[in-house]
C-alpha cells in the first residue's frame, strides 16, 4: 500500500511541476530565429534607421565612438536570451540620442526588424508587433535552437 501512495505521490508532484514549468515558459515560445518580422517591415525600419540612427551607429550598424554596434557577437551576447521587449523598450525610450522618446512604437518595431535582418535572422510573412506586451513572449536569441 505505501509503494502505491508513493508512486501517486511521484506523479501527482511531476504533474504539478510540469505544470508550473509550463506556466513560466513564454506561451508561444517564439523566437529571433521563429520568422518574426517580415521584409517589408525592415524595409520600412532602414529607411528610419538611414534618418535617425546611422549617423551614430554608423551606415553599418558596426557602431561608432560611444554608440554600440547592433550586429555582431557582443550585440547577441548583450541580448542572448532576453525578452525582444527588453530590446524594444530601449530603443523606445532611449533612441533617437539627440531626441529620446520620439519615436513611435511601430517605426521602433520597424527598426527592431531592420536590425535583426542584418543580424541574419529570418523574415516571414507576420511582422514584429509594436506592443511591449505581446513582445514579453518572444526570446532574443544569438544562436539557431
């Protein structure tokens, strides 16, 4: 009788932890290498970054003086394994330098989706949302799962 209460006791605790597990992992566990912006979208965010970001970040996007590079290793490892919405929000409330906050949030998930083209990550036919929230779910990732 005791090795059945246990036995019960060992699946009904895997059960509940497999749920919890569940529970934390992103709902629909998307990622930089799940297609998450299109090509038209990064398009639309050169254009912007041409305008409002190159003349620091360079043509590039290898950095330049005290501005970052937004492609290379140090970029991914930056970001490696961080929500997209970490990433966005910085652009967001930091970028333009010379005039923080000024953009609007789909020109900063344009850009978001420029940068990550030439980062080499895959486009699809869903474009990258421009809502902080629905961005909590998709993971930053430097390296193909």
């Amino acid at each position: 009788m005791k090795s059945i209460l246990a036995v019960a006791l060992v699946v009904i605790a895997g059960a509940v932890c497999g749920s919890i597990a569940r529970a934390a992992a992103p709902q629909n566990g998307r990622t930089t290498w799940s297609g998450i912006f299109t090509d038209a979208q990064a398009r639309r965010g050169q254009a912007i970054y041409e305008e409002q970001c190159a003349s620091c970040h360079g043509p590039d996007l290898a950095g330049a003086d005290q501005a970052p590079a937004l492609v290379g290793a140090e970029f991914n490892a930056g970001w490696n394994d961080l929500a997209l919405s970490d990433l966005f929000e910085r652009i967001r409330i930091s970028m333009p330098a010379d005039k923080p906050g000024t953009l609007k949030p789909e020109q900063v998930a344009d850009v978001l989706a420029f940068v990550l083209s030439k980062g080499g990550f895959p486009a699809s036919e869903t474009e990258l949302p421009a809502q902080t929230d629905t961005l909590k779910d998709m993971k930053f990732l430097s390296k193909q799962p």
